[in-house]
C-alpha cells in the first residue's frame, strides 16, 4: 500500500484529490496539509511513501518543501501539481530531485501513473513539461531528412500528441480508433529509431511540427 501525504492551501483541491486517490487501487490518504511546513511536521511523525503538493502554497511553497525532504526523508518521493507549465518551476524541481510534476487538469490516469512511478523510484513528467524539456535542455539538430519516413497519418499523429491530446482523443479527431494511433505511435518509434512519447515529441520539435 502505497501512504500519502496530500498538501495544498486550497480546500477544494485537497478534497477533490482525495476523492480521486480513493479510486485509485494499492494508495492510502496518511494525512493532509495546508502548506509545506505542515508536510515537514507530518513527516516527522507519520510514514509516507509519497507526497502529492501543489507548487504555490503559503509559509513554504512545493518546491521549497521538495528540496527539504530531498535532504531529509531521501526515501520520500514528491509529486508535485501546478496550474501551468512555469519554466521556472521546471528548473526548480528538477534540481529539488522530484520524481513526477503534472498539471492540475491532469486526469485521474494520469495522477495515477504519476504516484505509481514515484513509488517505483521512477520519473513521471505530464507531456507538456516533457514538451517544455525538450526546447530547453535538447540540443535542437536538424532531422528533416527523416521526416520523408513517416506518412501523412502519423505525421498527423505526431502533431496531436505533441499538442498533448491522448489517444482516444486524437482517434476521434482524426476518426480513426485509439488502437490504431498506438499503431501508429509504434511504427513511428520504429522508423525514427526512438524509444518513447518523449522522444516523438522532442522530435515533433525540432521539425517544427508545432
């Protein structure tokens, strides 16, 4: 069972994501907090295997809070939830050590993945941080040779991806079913020689499919 600590000055969210984590199978609410410092005193008297914060809070922010338990409960992982994708931010948690950074609008899937890689030592970044990764960190090199490979309908898959839509959606967009865009998404791998979403999307960059 995996415990969490929830963490934000909202009531709204704090109940909202609470309704959620009960969905979610092998995650159990330890506690909750209004601010960073509130996680630290929980921490030091509740076991917690991750904590879930949004990124502005009062008395001491998530990203703050992220850099404390970093330093002092190591084993703790942080999922960190923000409004939008801030540059900033990004930079800040990925020094902090964090192990997933997702939007407020992210879907119960997605929260789900995000809390499940962290207790697997794994990382979990939404697809528009990934996408913000990709023009800050990437070197930008020119691949248009490539671009001949993919076919009208994956390079229709790629833009909608990159532009963070999921599979069914992308399906419905272009009337086709979502096994068909995971075909596509997988030949497209393939055929550029990549290994994952993040690569098809730095590589939807660097083309300017976006």
């Amino acid at each position: 069972m995996i415990k969490i600590i929830i963490a934000d000055d909202h009531r709204l969210f704090l109940d909202g994501i609470a309704a959620i984590l009960t969905q979610i199978e092998n995650v159990s609410i330890t506690a909750t907090a209004n601010n960073g410092e509130q996680v630290i005193q929980l921490l030091q008297k509740h076991t917690c295997d991750v904590v879930v914060m949004d990124i502005n809070m009062p008395v001491s922010d998530g990203l703050s809070t992220a850099q404390r338990i970093s330093i002092t409960y190591p084993k703790v992982k942080v999922v960190l939830v923000s409004m939008n994708v801030n540059p900033e931010y990004v930079k800040e948690a990925l020094r902090a050590n964090v192990s997933a950074y997702i939007l407020k609008d992210s879907s119960k899937e997605e929260l789900q993945k995000a809390i499940y890689s962290a207790a697997e030592g794994k990382k979990y970044f939404s697809e528009a941080v990934m996408l913000h990764l990709a023009y800050e960190y990437m070197p930008q090199t020119n691949q248009s040779e490539h671009r001949v490979k993919l076919t009208h309908r994956e390079l229709d898959v790629l833009k909608l991806l990159a532009q963070e839509f999921t599979a069914p959606e992308i399906a419905q967009k272009l009337y086709i079913s979502p096994d068909t865009v995971e075909t596509h998404k997988k030949n497209m791998l393939k055929k550029l020689g990549l290994k994952n979403s993040y690569s098809l999307i730095k590589y939807a960059v660097q083309n300017g499919l976006i």
